[in-house]
C-alpha cells in the first residue's frame, strides 16, 4: 500500500491540501480543534497518516509536540521539509508506520490526543478497527482523547453527482459491506466505509463520545475541485452554509466525512 502513496505524495498537496475545497475541509477540522485545544498548552500529540504534515505543522505552530506517523516515506519526507523551513524540527518528530501495525512502531510514551485526518481510518478494515481501539488506548494519558476525520457509508454529494452521470455503481460505492476495491496508481487498494454507529461500537469498549460533527455536507468532496474553480462565487455560499449546519450531528452520515471526538474510558 506504501507505494501508492508514495508515488502520489509530490502531488497530493496541489491535488487537496491546496486546493479550494481541502482547504475549506480542513478549516472545518481546525476550526473543532481551535476550540478543543484552546488555553491548552504544550499538548504531546500523536497523528495517524500525517501525509504531507499540513496539520502536524498547524499543531507545532500552537506549540504542541507532535509525533507524526505515516505509512508513505514519501509523505514523511515532504513533512520533514515543511517542518525544516517552518523552523519547527524542536517540535516534531516523524517516524513511519502503519496505522494497524501501530503497536510496533516502538512508540514509548503517553499522549494527551490521537489524531487522524481525511479518511486514514478508512484504509483499515472493520476486525482492524476494534485492533486499533485496544492499541491507540494504551497510547493515551488519563481522559486523552481522540480525533478522527472518516469517510462515512452514504455522502448525498458523491451519490447526486454520480446518479447525474448515470454511474450508478459509483453513486452506491461506499455501501459496500467489503469496502469499494479503487485502482491507485497501479495498486489494488480497498477503502472501507464507515457508519458513526459502527465507529461507536468499534472503540465504545474502551472510549466514550464526546462529539460527532459534519465534513463536507454543503461543501462537496474533492474531485468536483475543477467544476467549483470557476464557481467562487457558487463556492462561497456553499462554505457559509456549511457552517451554518456545524451543530446537526445527523447530517455527519451524509457529508463527504465526519469528525468524532472520543476520550478514553
């Protein structure tokens, strides 16, 4: 799996983490984590499939210490670059690891939050899921908690847009039980969709809900990037109305993601 994102790391950050709508999802996330965060100082932070470190760097800017992990060595590396020229090394550590073998990464020490951005808990399967409750727990402090950022099994976007096409696979594609198998860059990789129900029950032995909000209800997934490039206007509306429903916890089943924010029992 680690070499399909390595192959697409150098270009992951024009396709997402810079363009309208990754930016637009991504304030969304930080926005929850401004508030979580505030008038929290020096946190020790461990992130699961970190990427290209854009929010490992947006925590070393608060002042937390990060250990930022990731499957991909390229990733790693274009973290470690973004860190260098932020002046932030004292803040971050970086090693590789894959998010269902994290027990071995030889990680020795206790943090005060876990987190996991854009659909990294999707690439994991459902026995993998409850694996990863017991494993991320024992890495947590006393009431730690955990972030997670996850592709649900329904998205009112994806489906609309690929009914208009009559692509009627695609508009289903996340219901499957076996996960939707995606050729990337020339591997067979198999995403797994994610209910908050089924989220609940996979880590409600060892946490407890704290909150459950909407990604990307109004704001449309990724791939509709080049329609809303020439749609500011048409864009804008669309990120003010996402706001406008942050608090309608139901609408997380059908938003491109959903943020749950679990503390350890």
């Amino acid at each position: 799996m680690h070499q399909a994102f390595d192959i697409i790391a150098n270009q992951y950050d024009e396709l997402f983490t810079y363009s309208a709508i990754g930016i637009a999802q991504r304030n969304l996330v930080w926005g929850y984590l401004e508030k979580l965060l505030a008038h929290r100082n020096e946190l020790n932070i461990l992130e699961l499939n970190c990427g290209t470190g854009e929010d490992a760097l947006w925590f070393a800017r608060k002042g937390h210490k990060i250990l930022a992990t990731d499957i991909s060595n390229n990733m790693l590396q274009i973290t470690k670059e973004k860190i260098s020229n932020a002046g932030l090394i004292n803040n971050v550590k970086i090693i590789q690891a894959d998010i269902s073998e994290i027990e071995t990464a030889g990680i020795n020490e206790k943090f005060d939050l876990i987190f996991s951005n854009f659909g990294g808990i999707n690439c994991i399967s459902s026995d993998e899921l409850i694996k990863l409750s017991s494993d991320i727990k024992n890495l947590l402090k006393a009431a730690g908690q955990l972030v997670m950022v996850i592709m649900p099994e329904f998205c009112a976007w994806e489906t609309l847009y690929f009914i208009l096409k009559f692509n009627f696979k695609k508009a289903f594609r996340r219901l499957s039980a076996k996960g939707e198998v995606v050729k990337f860059n020339g591997e067979n990789l198999i995403t797994y969709y994610y209910s908050v129900a089924r989220i609940k029950k996979s880590f409600g032995q060892n946490f407890n809900l704290v909150a459950v909000k909407p990604i990307g209800f109004f704001i449309p997934p990724s791939y509709m990037e080049k329609f809303f490039h020439s749609k500011p206007k048409f864009f804008n509306i669309l990120k003010k109305l996402e706001h406008s429903i942050s608090k309608f916890d139901f609408l997380a089943g059908f938003s491109d993601h959903f943020l749950i924010n679990l503390q350890v029992k």
